[in-house]
C-alpha cells in the first residue's frame, strides 16, 4: 500500500513540474511551432533576452535583444514591446526567457516562451551565424 501511495506522490509531482511553461500566463512554444508562426506572419515580437555578446555570437532572424539580466529590462520592454500583439521570448536553453516572459505577463503582455531556447532553435538547423 505505501509503494502505491509513493507512486501516485510521484506521479502528482511530475505533473505539477511539468506544467512550469504554462504558469503566470506564460505559454511554452517549441521552435518548430516558432518557425511555423515566423512564415505565417509579416513582423512579428520576437525577444532575444540573451546578453550581448551571446546576441553577438548568433540569434534567430527578426529578433529584438532586450537583455533580461540588465537593470533596466522592465523599462525597456514596456517601452519597445506593443502589449496588443503577442511576445515571443528566448535564452540559450529557456530559464532566463522564462524569467522575462514572467515580469512581461505580469505587466498584461500574451507571452510565448520558446522551449530549449537559442540551442533548441540552432539544433533544428534553423538559424542565421
């Protein structure tokens, strides 16, 4: 009986933390579906919140760089960023994009932060050097 009760803990726990792209209004987006919506659409709000020497050393085409990690992201976000047109937002791997997409949702932006980040996006072959 104890094992069956571990399990069904697990298992509850897994379900919660595998929910993390969808809290605080924030949307998980994979970079396939990314690329698909990058085609579909004319211009589009797509953040690179990488540091800048990262920016310098790769980014996906038509990103905006608004450093996450500087002092003044908040400030610079709401200034570029349009709150009636969705948000698009990436790291290297997803964590600081993550961080962003939280402070940007909670200012009233629809945010998509894009799984895997910049590495996810590169090993799909599509990206600009």
């Amino acid at each position: 009986m104890k094992f069956r009760q571990f399990i069904a803990v697990l298992l509850l726990q897994l379900g919660l933390f595998s929910c993390t792209g969808q809290q605080a209004g924030v949307r998980e987006v994979s970079v396939t579906a990314l690329a698909e919506q990058l085609q579909k659409v004319e211009s589009m709000q797509l953040v690179d919140v990488r540091t800048s020497q990262e920016w310098a050393a790769g980014g996906i085409d038509g990103a905006l760089q608004i450093e996450v990690t500087a002092d003044d992201f908040e400030q610079k976000a709401l200034q570029l960023l349009d709150k009636e047109q969705p948000v698009y937002l990436y790291c290297r791997s997803g964590g600081r994009s993550m961080k962003a997409a939280k402070i940007l949702a909670s200012k009233g932006f629809e945010v998509y932060n894009v799984a895997g980040g910049y590495t996810k996006w590169k090993q799909k072959n599509a990206t600009h050097e």
